[in-house]
C-alpha cells in the first residue's frame, strides 16, 4: 500500500503543475489535482492487485511444468 500512495502523491503533485501551468489558474490545477489522480490511484491500486493474481497463476504454471518435465 505504501507504493499505491507515493504513486499518489506524486500524481497529485504532477496534476496540480501541469494544470496550473496550462490555465495560469490554481483552483483548477487544485481541481484537476484533487480529481485525476484520486480516480487513477484506485484504479492503480486494483491493477497492481489483478498484476499480483496473473503473476502468481504464471508461477504456479511454471512449477508444474517443471515437475513434468
């Protein structure tokens, strides 16, 4: 989980400069920063949990294919 939330501060660090910078305006750099990352941190967080499931499943074919060989 400690990955999931640097992952977000710096998300939501990158989002407020990018969109400050684009429209001169902080409240929607703040706005853009507080709704962009939030939606792709969850969305992180449940990809790297399907990430662990497919790698667990190619190891666990791995070593069964090691055992009939």
């Amino acid at each position: 989980m400690s990955k999931t939330l640097s992952f977000a501060a710096l998300h939501f660090t990158v989002a407020f400069a990018v969109g400050w910078l684009l429209t001169g305006n902080w409240m929607i750099g703040g706005a853009l920063a507080l709704v962009e990352p939030a939606c792709n941190t969850v969305v992180f967080h449940f990809h790297e949990k399907v990430w662990k499931r497919i790698e667990a499943r190619r190891a666990g074919a791995q070593s069964r294919d090691a055992l009939v060989a």
